[in-house]
C-alpha cells in the first residue's frame, strides 16, 4: 500500500510538472529560444495569486484566468519589442537577453515581496481511497494542471494560431512564404509560454510555498521534463513530467527527499546519452 502511495504522489506531482515545463517546451521548439525566464514567471504568478487572495480575498480561481492574460500580455510584449531584435541572433545571444531578463525579475520580486514562502491556504481536507490519502487541494492543482495542458494541446491541434504555431516550428521561411506573420507569431508563442508559466504558478500557490528561491529548481525541473518528454510536443511534456514526478516520488521514498531532485538529474544524463529525443520521439507537434 506504501508503493501505491508514493505512486499516485508521483502522478499527482507529475501533472503538475507537466504543467510547468508545456510552455518552456513550447518557447524552446517554436523560437529555439531557452527561456531562461521561466522559472522567475512561475513564482511571479505565484506571488500575485497569493496577493490577491491575501490582499483582496479574490480566490485563486477567480484569479487564475487573470494573471494568466497579464503573463501573456507581458511576454508578448516582451518578444515583440525586445527577444524579437535578436531572434535571429546564436542561441547564447537570446539565453543571454532572457538570463538577463530574469535577474531583473527576479531582485524586483525579493525587493518587493522579499523571499518569504507563501502559499494560499485553503484547508480543503483529504480524499481517502482505500487507504490511499490525497490533500484534497493537490487532487485540485492535478486536475486544473491536466485540463490547462489539454487545452493548449486542443489549441494547438484545432485552431488557425494553433496550426500557425506547428508551421512555424516545422518551417518558419515557408511558413513566411505561406503568408503567415513569423514574428507575429513568434511573439504569440513566448505570451502563451509566459500565460502557462503564470498559470502553474497560480497552481502552485494552492499546492506549495512559492518563493524566489524556487525560480531556479522550476526552470531545472522544466529542462528535465522537455530531455525526458522529447522538445516541442504536448504529449512529451505530459509524459516527461508525469515520469519526473513518479521516479521522484520513489526516490524520496528510497534515498529521502534531498535526493529526489539528483535522481530526476541522473534520468535526464542517461536518456540524453540512450535516447536524445526523448520519450515520445516526435520533431514539432502532431
């Protein structure tokens, strides 16, 4: 009973995961950009749950759909008016930009908030399933995690944009050529990378403490998800990060918790040397 546990802890955390490395995944595929501004979004997101529930007792829910349309309406911006004049530029040059980036994000979040752990509280108890206990508001962040990943996959698959996207990723000069905006594009793609980001922090606010010190364990985490799942695929990142979640899960409960993350590592070095691309194996989007 103890293996089951830690298994449905695994998949639990697995979602979540999933949900936080899509829209780096996303950023990677389509513009070759590492985003390393990720992780700092997240707990941007986070904190700005956590304050307007704290502040002005608006629910996380209601506040989820709100500060995912500013994340996106600021990494929109951001690309268009800064990431975009050296999109063409070595990949360093654009890690660089965005490490950049994210250092000014992240001293203006320690100044203003300082790097005290919030979280948002909201005491909604335990499922008990035969013997299997689940904190009823992590059950809550797995199923908002799972429908916001599936979304962004129905996006992708069902809608003009989202078909724009998967032909600028397979091919951005006959994209051009087909009349589709690139930069255009471009821009929308890193504003729906930085709206998931912001949206799993809100997430994560109802589950864990966010805090800035966490910026760097998530951008991590995203890295291991995407070499586990396979770059640019919806289904790869759901997969990377449910088999992240469930192999740390049993590592804490084999070696201890400090350990977990040194696992989830190993697993990505041996997959890179085994299998490059991944689990799914897929180059672009289905």
């Amino acid at each position: 009973m103890v293996y089951v546990q830690t298994l449905v802890n695994g998949i639990v955390l697995g979602a979540l995961y999933a949900c936080l490395a899509v829209g780096f995944s996303l950023v990677w595929g389509v513009l070759n950009v590492i985003n390393m501004l990720h992780g700092s979004v997240i707990i941007f997101g986070g904190y700005l749950t956590f304050f307007a529930w704290h502040s002005y007792g608006i629910h996380p829910l209601f506040a989820l759909p709100v500060v995912a349309a500013f994340m996106f309406l600021i990494g929109y911006v951001t690309q268009l008016l800064m990431i975009n004049r050296v999109i063409d530029q070595p990949v360093l040059t654009t890690l660089t930009l965005t490490f950049g980036l994210d250092l000014i994000l992240y001293n203006f979040m320690t100044v203003y908030y300082t790097a005290t752990p919030r979280r948002v509280t909201l005491d909604l108890g335990a499922l008990d399933l035969f013997g299997i206990a689940v904190p009823v508001d992590r059950v809550f962040g797995m199923v908002l995690a799972l429908a916001l990943t599936g979304l962004l996959y129905l996006v992708l698959r069902r809608s003009r944009i989202g078909r724009a996207i998967v032909a600028v990723r397979m091919d951005s000069a006959a994209a051009a050529l087909m009349g589709i905006k690139v930069d255009r594009i471009y821009a929308i793609t890193f504003g729906i990378g930085a709206l998931m980001a912001g949206a799993t922090g809100a997430i994560f606010a109802m589950v864990y403490p966010v805090t800035t010190n966490l910026s760097g364990t998530y951008l991590g985490k995203a890295f291991v998800v995407c070499v586990i799942g396979g770059l640019g695929s919806v289904p790869g990142a759901l997969a990377g990060g449910i088999v992240l979640g469930i192999v740390e899960s049993f590592a804490g409960q084999f070696f201890g918790p400090q350990h977990a993350l040194t696992v989830g590592f190993l697993l990505m070095l041996i997959l890179l040397v085994v299998k490059p691309t991944g689990l799914t194996g897929i180059k672009g989007y289905e």
